[in-house]
C-alpha cells in the first residue's frame, strides 16, 4: 500500500549490520546484537528512551529453543519500559510493521532490528520445516531441492541457461568486493554440482548475522538524518503453500506487492533483491520488469551474506543506505520467506531532491 494522504511521511533514517559470518560460536544472539543496535542509535543520537516502538524478526527455530527473542531483548536494554513486537519471520515483516505503527500517528520513532544463527544446526533440515506438514515434508525436499526445481523449470521454459545463472553470481559477488560486511566477496567459482542443475556457487552461503534500522516520521526524520529514505509505499503477498499448483518459473505475489507499493509508477535507480539462489534472481527480475538500466544488488546481495531472518531487512537497510549516500534517487526493496519465493515483501524507497 501507499501511505495515506493526511499521515506524516516515514523514512528509514540509519541502518547498521554485523560482518557476517559463517560461525559466531563465541557470542551469544544478545552479544551479536548489542555492536549493532548501539551502532544504529549512535548515528541518530537517539536513546534507547527515545524509540516509540520496537519491532524484531526471528525464528526459534533457528536458535533450537522456544521464545528465545526474549533473550535478546537484553540487547535493547532492561530500563527504561518498551513498546516491543516480534515477527516469527525475516525483518522484513518486523519494518513493515513498524512502519504501519508510525503511518498511526502513535510515535514517531521506531528501532527495528534482526538477527539469524544459521550455523547452530542444519539449515537445510530447519528450513524443510516451513513446508505443508502432510504431503511435502514427509518427502525431506530441502531448500537447495527446492530451488533446483524452481532453475529447472526456469531452464525447460527458456527464460535463464546454466551460463546465464553463473553469470548472476559471479557479478553479485564482484560487487560485493566492495562490501566490508559480505561473508563471500570477489571472484569465487561457480563451484561444483551441487543439486541439477545448480552448483554451489548459485547457493547463498551459511552465515550468522544481524541488522538494525530506525525509522522516523515527518520532521523527526528531516532532524535525525540529512537525506532521509522516505517510505513511499510497501506491500507483501504470499502465493499458496503447495508447490504443486504454482509456476515457479513466476512470481505474482512479488508483482502484485511492487504494483500496490507504486513501484512501476516511476523508473527506479537500485534494487535490492532478496535472491538467496541465482535462479531466483531470474523470477524477480522478470516479476519486477527491471532492465539493465536498474542496478540489481550492488551490495552482493544475499548471493555474498544470507542470514536467515536478517538477510531480508539487510536489502531494506542497503537501498536506504544508498540513497544516504547520495547513490540513488529512487530504490526498490525486496525480502522473501518459504520455498520458492513463498511469501514476497516489497518497499519503495525516495530520497529527497
């Protein structure tokens, strides 16, 4: 949706993010948190005291126990007393909520932050949990499965090659040289067969991670940040849960989110897309109608740093970083969740002239 005529605008005004990495044995979630949450207000000036709400993204599963958010709650801090939500899911959802709070009028800050342990187990085995329970997971499809249908069916229907998919994540990790916080950066091989037809190289790597970002509203924003990323719109859909009855070779749910968000009304500078496989790129590009003259993903994307329920709040955070920077005018973010670009968030985002 687009926000209402008679709200004050909201703009993402900081972002922060850990270095990702393949391990973080050695800290707690609450220790990983704390650099980042510190690093994200410090760049307001705001206090813990100041933040309207807060919202955070996650999943127990994950951390192999239940309510665990509540644990890292400590990051935050014990005093004073927060207005606080969680999203069982990427903190995509957490922003889009936030946000949603701030359009009320109630506050006009918000902290909303993310973090994943992908390394304390299994992923592939965790992931095969979001699937329907009676007819797919008895089956064991993980998600590097999953994803290899959704590259054959891309292949069988002509739209992508094998070279072509080599090609995403070569330039997505070239790009992502320039990233300090990416777990892979510069030239790494396609690697080897992995799943047919994808190699190694078309997988995101396995990493631990968080971000944070904070949002405020109106004047708030225009006194905390020099050239706010203001909201112009967000949208999320979901496509059904069985694999069977969708096309997997599109994506509806993410053109439908871009259209309610008014991102086709304008021609966009960046996008930031939340592509953990290559093949996945392929589906949101043509989703999303961007050509060459939109730069995909100059971050690496999550091709170069893909922590589970971070990773998409972290393409949030690098399109408004960018427009910060002066980099690009008008951005579009993308975050996903589930099997095959199951569940699909879109936000756009402007920089003041």
């Amino acid at each position: 949706m687009t926000p209402p005529a008679d709200t004050a605008p909201v703009a993402v005004v900081a972002f922060a993010q850990t270095v990702h990495r393949r391990r973080t044995d050695e800290l707690s979630e609450t220790e990983m948190l704390m650099p980042v949450l510190h690093e994200v207000l410090a760049a307001t000036g705001l206090r813990t005291a100041d933040i309207g709400f807060t919202c955070s993204g996650s999943s127990d599963y994950l951390a192999g126990r239940a309510f665990s958010f509540t644990l890292a709650l400590d990051g935050v801090g014990a005093w004073p007393p927060i207005s606080e939500s969680h999203v069982e899911t990427d903190g995509a959802w957490a922003f889009y909520e936030a946000w949603v709070k701030l359009l009320t009028g109630e506050t006009d800050t918000a902290l909303v932050y993310a973090y994943g342990t992908s390394s304390a187990g299994d992923l592939r085995d965790v992931l095969s949990r979001q699937l329907d329970p009676y007819y797919t997971a008895p089956l064991w499809p993980d998600s590097i499965a999953l994803a290899a249908l959704q590259a054959r069916a891309l292949i069988d229907a002509g739209h992508t090659t094998g070279p072509a998919l080599a090609a995403i994540a070569a330039r997505s990790r070239a790009d992502a040289a320039a990233n300090p916080y990416a777990q892979l950066r510069g030239a790494v091989t396609h690697g080897d067969p992995l799943v047919h037809p994808l190699h190694t190289g078309d997988c995101p790597p396995v990493g631990d991670g968080a971000a944070a970002l904070v949002l405020a509203a109106g004047d708030r924003a225009r006194e905390l940040c020099a050239r706010p990323a203001w909201i112009t719109g967000a949208d999320h859909r979901t496509e059904a849960h069985a694999l069977g009855v969708r096309d997997l070779t599109d994506s509806p749910s993410t053109r439908h989110a871009a259209r309610r968000a008014g991102a086709f009304d304008r021609p966009l500078d960046l996008a930031e897309l939340h592509a953990p496989f290559t093949s996945q790129e392929v589906v949101l590009r043509r989703a999303l109608d961007l050509d060459e003259r939109v730069r995909v993903n100059p971050s690496g994307g999550a091709l170069a740093a893909n922590p589970v329920m971070a990773a998409g709040l972290v393409r949030i955070g690098e399109a408004a970083a960018a427009i910060h920077r002066g980099e690009a005018d008008r951005a579009l973010a993308h975050a996903t969740s589930g099997p095959c670009l199951q569940q699909n968030l879109v936000t756009v985002l402007e920089g003041e002239a």
